[in-house]
C-alpha cells in the first residue's frame, strides 16, 4: 500500500494550526497509509497531537474515534469544542504562536540540535517550515533540491546560528 505525507501543519481549522494535520495523520494510520516516521497519540505528553488534545480538553482515543466516524474538520473541531473546551481568539493566537516557535530558544532546542545533526537538516524550529521547507546542506552540496512541496510560502527565519538559514 502506499503511503502518503500528511497535509501542512498550517492547514488552518477555524483559525486554529496543526489540527487539521492530526486528523490527517489519524485518517492515514487507521488507513495503513500514514509514512513511518510520523508520531501519532499521545504517548509522550510532547508530542503536538498530545498538546493539541490538551489544548482542547478532549481525548485523544475519543477523537480518533470521532474522526473515523467521518465528517469535516471543521465539524470535528465543533465536536471538541462541544466535548471539551472552546479556546478564545487570543488563546488561538498564543496557540499557533507556541507550535511555530516550538525548537527555537526553548526547553525543546537541544533535542532540535541532536535532530539537526542527524539529518543534516538547516532549520530553526521543530514546526513546519523549519522541518519540512528547509534545503538539506547535504543534498545542497550534490546539488539536489530538497524542499518540501507543502511548502508555499519562503518566509526565511534564523535560529541565531550561522547554520539556520534559508537556502535556495
């Protein structure tokens, strides 16, 4: 079966970023179709599906459930809303804030750096477009172009080292 790359993690769902990608990730892994690699649930309490779940006060099990059960994004954000909470505006905004920043000068850049160097990866956050938008330095040197096709936008943005920057 192939396997297929979840949609961008700033796929919006009533103003709120990521989501819209966990359901995607959860749809693909009930499918068989989900690309190794990927974290699903809420197995460590890091992980952004974890977070997200929080964020809303619903369960992660219950939502995966719900999302099986068909219906758009939009309707399965009402149904955590009804289920759990309803963030505000300005909670969305922190919100979407925390997840493009997550990696840069945080409690999570050391292990960013140790995934930086093992994939040879120039980025400056561990959200999208600092993993997936980046060019590899590796492939860069044998002349490969690497970006991400989710990428639609080239907003460049350091992490503070010479090493995290936009390559073209």
């Amino acid at each position: 079966m192939q396997t297929q790359t979840p949609c961008s993690d700033y796929r919006e769902t009533k103003g709120l970023i990521y989501f819209a990608r966990m359901l995607d990730k959860i749809r693909l892994h009930a499918a068989g179709q989900l690309a190794q690699g990927y974290f699903v649930g809420v197995e460590d309490p890091t992980f952004f599906d974890a977070r997200c779940t929080r964020f809303l006060g619903v369960d992660y099990d219950e939502l995966a459930a719900r999302t099986l059960q068909g219906g758009s994004d939009e309707e399965i954000l009402e149904w955590c809303f009804a289920r759990g909470r309803k963030p505000s505006e300005e909670e969305i905004a922190v919100w979407n804030a925390f997840l493009t920043k997550r990696g840069w000068r945080d409690e999570a850049s050391a292990d960013l750096q140790a995934a930086k160097e093992r994939s040879h990866w120039a980025i400056a956050t561990i959200f999208r477009p600092g993993w997936i938008c980046m060019t590899s330095k590796k492939a860069e040197r044998r002349g490969d172009d690497l970006v991400s096709l989710f990428c639609d936008a080239r907003v460049g943005f350091s992490g503070g080292d010479t090493d995290d920057e936009w390559t073209d």
